[in-house]
C-alpha cells in the first residue's frame, strides 16, 4: 500500500484547516514551545501592548532559564514542582531583588500556568500553595502643578523638535494618557472640533478623553509642522507623532524626550512619563472631580485601581490640616 504523502498539497490544505489559532499552533509542537504560545496567547488573545509582553517574556525567560542544568537539559513546565518554585523565589531574595520585582515576576509565572492549566498543556499548577508576598502600596509619586507647568513650559523655540515636544507634554497632562496609548495616536484619533482624543488602551479597550484648551493648542500647532517632515517610510503614515525620519515615535523616544526637559527644569529625575498620568488624577481629584469619572479617564477597569489616588489627596489635606490648624 503506498504511504500517503503528508506534504501533497491536498493534505497540507486539510492540515492548514485545523490551526485555529497560533496559539493552538504553537502549543501543538512540543514543551519547548510553551513559551512562544504564552506570548502568542498575550498578543493575540490577551490583546496586550508589546511593552508588557516584553516584560512578561523577560520574566518567563529567566523563570525558565534557572530550570536548565548544566548538561544542557531542562525541567519542562510539567515538570516544575511547588519546591523547585520556592528554589527559584529563594535565588530571587538571594540576589537582592526588590519584593516588589519577585511579586511581579511571580504574578507573571501565575499567568503563564493559568494559561496552561486552561490549554490543557499541564495537568497541575505547582503556585497552588505558594504566597504572594505582600508589598505595601505606594502612593503614586506626582508633580505639584507648579512644577508641571514649568516641564510644560520648557519646550522653547519653533523648530520641529521643540513644538513636537510640547504637544507630546501637554498631551499626557492633559487626557492622563498611557505612554503606549500616546505612541499609538493616529492622526485621525483627534477630534479637532469636539477637542476629544480616541485612545487604545488595555485589552485594546477604547476610550474617549477629552484634551483641554492649551493642549489643543499644541497639537494644532505640531499638525502645521508635522507636514514638513520627510517621510523616508509609508509603513505607518497615519501616525501623529512622528520622529525626525518621519516614523511613528516609540514609548522609549518618548521618555527620552521627556528626560531632556527634566534635566533642563532641574525636576527630579525619577519624573517618569507616568508621573504626567499620576499628577493628571490626583491634580483632578485635588479640585473635586468625581472618582468614578476619573476612572474613565484614565481607562481603569476596576475602581479600586483608582481609588490609590484618593490616597494621595487625603494625605495632602491631612498635611494642609496639620500645617494650618492653630491647635496642631
């Protein structure tokens, strides 16, 4: 009887028909791909920005790594017991990683079994009986607005860079956006007229913020000058800001950028991209806004993630109370 041949091209369309997904794809190879399904499963399924998931692939590569012996072979995650989880936690505090780090990186071996467990790739979960250690939450570090206004004011000058910039600035400030969600602006997702920005967030959730006047402003402005750059790619022509070579700007140009004008005010320097998100909701709740509107504009999925700021504003009124109270 003669063998079938598996790569005729009946049997490689009848094959090309049973991958549903690459996932699916993935997962069926061997153990060794466990990995490169996750990731698939976080982009495709998870919908997640390609900064988490290089963050969640830095930790699952280093979780993994520790399980190879020095032969060249390895524990395969279906291998992997509670014990050898408390051996890998134990070299974590060994090397001084902040508890902070190892919550991160255990939460993302969690995700990474949870996945499997749901795949049907392992048949136990080895976190079953391991803690979360606990870490006290810490309250968002944000600018006063006098200091936002001074970083919002650096930007000097008319050349490309320097109203770019400034747009970039106003707008974190203003809507509270993500940097992924900032980087990710087409053209077409500001509302001139309506003065309301479309953002992307997690889970590709969509949202829609409003941008106030001086931000506005801004961007109009960079709009008359973003025409005058070169385009030396068509790959990504919808993109709003742009660099120098006229591509679409990354969330590290963006931090880059915004380090230039933290050296140039003298603020301090651990002012991240994220201190702009920080100060934009606890400046909003400082003057009255309404928590669960703050949630939407910062595109929270759950209340209680919001509610760290309410934190922060009663800890400046405990501080203006015990500062101006005559019997303090």
């Amino acid at each position: 009887m003669e063998t079938p041949d598996i790569n005729s091209p009946s049997n490689l369309q009848s094959r090309s028909t049973e991958t549903l997904s690459p996932v699916t794809e993935a997962a069926n190879k061997s153990s060794a791909d466990f990995e490169a399904a996750f990731v698939n499963y976080l982009r495709y399924e998870r919908n997640m920005s390609p900064e988490t998931i290089r963050a969640y692939e830095k930790d699952l590569y280093q979780f993994l790594r520790f399980f190879r012996n020095q032969e060249g072979g390895k524990k395969s995650p279906g291998e992997i017991t509670s014990l050898d989880i408390r051996d890998f936690l134990a070299n974590l505090r060994e090397k001084n990683y902040q508890k902070t780090t190892v919550v991160r990186k255990l939460a993302t071996i969690r995700s990474f079994y949870k996945f499997l467990l749901k795949k049907g790739l392992v048949t136990n979960n080895p976190l079953t009986d391991i803690p979360t250690p606990k870490v006290e939450k810490r309250l968002p570090r944000f600018l006063g607005v006098e200091e936002v206004e001074k970083l919002l004011n650096a930007p000097q000058g008319n050349t490309f860079q320097a109203i770019r910039d400034r747009a970039i600035l106003e707008t974190l400030y203003s809507t509270g956006l993500r940097v992924s969600e900032l980087t990710g602006l087409n053209v077409a997702d500001i509302d001139l007229t309506g003065e309301i920005i479309k953002a992307s967030g997690k889970g590709s959730r969509e949202r829609m913020v409003p941008i106030g006047s001086f931000a506005m402003e801004a961007v109009k402005k960079y709009l008359e000058v973003r025409g005058t750059i070169p385009r030396h790619t068509a790959k990504d022509p919808e993109a709003l800001f742009l660099n120098r070579f006229g591509e679409r700007l990354s969330s590290r140009s963006i931090r880059k950028i915004l380090d230039k004008y933290i050296r140039i005010t003298g603020l301090d320097e651990r002012t991240s991209p994220h201190t702009l998100r920080h100060s934009f909701a606890t400046h909003l709740l400082n003057r009255g806004a309404n928590l669960r509107i703050v949630q939407e504009l910062l595109g929270h999925k759950h209340l209680s993630t919001t509610q760290i700021y309410t934190h922060v504003t009663t800890s400046n009124m405990k501080k203006a109370y015990e500062e101006a109270h005559p019997r303090q």
